[in-house]
C-alpha cells in the first residue's frame, strides 16, 4: 500500500481551511488536525505558515488557471470565450453556496499588509489574469465584436477589478445575482 504524501495532504487540507476559515484565524494545529497528520509533519514540509500560504495561494491561483484555458480557445469568439470563463467562475463559487469568495481576494483583504511576499504573490496573480482578459478583449476590439475605443489593458484590469466586488457581494449575500449582474453589465453594455 502506497504512503499517503504528508506534504500534499497538508496542502490539500489547508486549501479548503484557508479558503473557508482566513489565514489568520487557521491555526497550524487545525491545518494538522484537519490533514491527519502530526504537528511535527508541518514543519517537516514548510518553514512557517507563511510558506504554506503561498504554496495554497499558488495552488489556488493554477486552478483558477485551468478554468482559464478557455479565454485561449480561437474557436470561440472573444465574447463567448469571456462568457464561458464567466460561467466557469460563477460555478465554482456556486459549489460552496456563495459563502467562500476568492482565495485571492480574502487573502487580499487580510494579508497585503501583513505578508510582503503573500503581497507580491498576489499582484503576480492579479496581472496575470488582466493579461489573459487584455488578450481576448484585444481580440473582440480587432474583430469588431468588442467596439470600446479604452484600451484593452485598461478595460481588462477595471473587469478583473470589478469581479473581485462582485464575488465579495456574492459572499457577503451567499448570492449568485451579484456575478450574474457582473456578467451581464460587462458583456451586453461594456463590452460591447
């Protein structure tokens, strides 16, 4: 019988604990009690709680990633490729009833001011999906579909902004109608 990976376990756990409880109110000992493991594993696999914090942050932000592939696919239009990956987003809230946000936001609220690399991490992060949007709305304002004169860029970063205050609505109400709002007003008025 194989050994179970004490470090994936850790990580696997403290995603979800990270994801529901926040950074600073998940202790070491509930990350080790939820994973099963002794509190010695912890500090076998990571230096501090900061270290597994960015290894979860990381974990998170490839996963949202892989819903990303979808801003790639030349087969869909700019507009139905923004849709899908919209879709994609809301479900994904949807799967824990609104209550949870994005990882990236919670640890945006509580730690940009606590934790200089988890700082830097996320605005890694954040320009990285501005990017993947700027590159399909570019798209849409080359093909015709997307008329805005802004440029790409701009119109990216005010999309990835305003969806991190629509899913902090969604969680504040454990509501999917402020993404659906954010996914109407964006695609039928502001990209259009």
């Amino acid at each position: 019988m194989a050994k179970p990976n004490v470090k994936e376990q850790i990580v696997t756990s403290s995603l979800e604990l990270l994801h529901s409880k926040g950074f600073n109110a998940t202790s070491v000992q509930d990350i080790t009690e939820a994973a099963g493991v002794p509190k010695g594993s912890f500090y076998n696999h990571f230096a501090s709680k900061e270290a597994l914090g960015l290894e979860v942050l990381q974990r998170y932000v490839d996963a949202v990633g892989t819903l990303a592939t979808v801003l790639h696919d030349a087969a869909l239009t700019p507009r139905q490729r923004l849709q899908q990956y919209f879709d994609g987003m809301i479900a994904g809230n949807a799967a824990n009833d609104f209550q949870h946000g994005c990882l990236l936001g919670n640890f945006s609220t509580e730690l940009s001011n606590q934790i200089p690399a988890m700082r830097s991490a996320m605005q890694a992060a954040f320009d990285g999906s501005s990017a993947q949007l700027t590159a399909v709305i570019a798209a849409g304002q080359q093909d015709g579909s997307i008329a805005s004169a802004l440029p790409a860029a701009e119109l990216a970063g005010f999309v990835n902004d305003a969806w991190q205050g629509a899913v902090l609505r969604a969680k504040a109400e454990h509501s999917r109608a402020p993404l659906e709002r954010f996914v109407r007003v964006v695609l039928d008025r502001l990209l259009t």
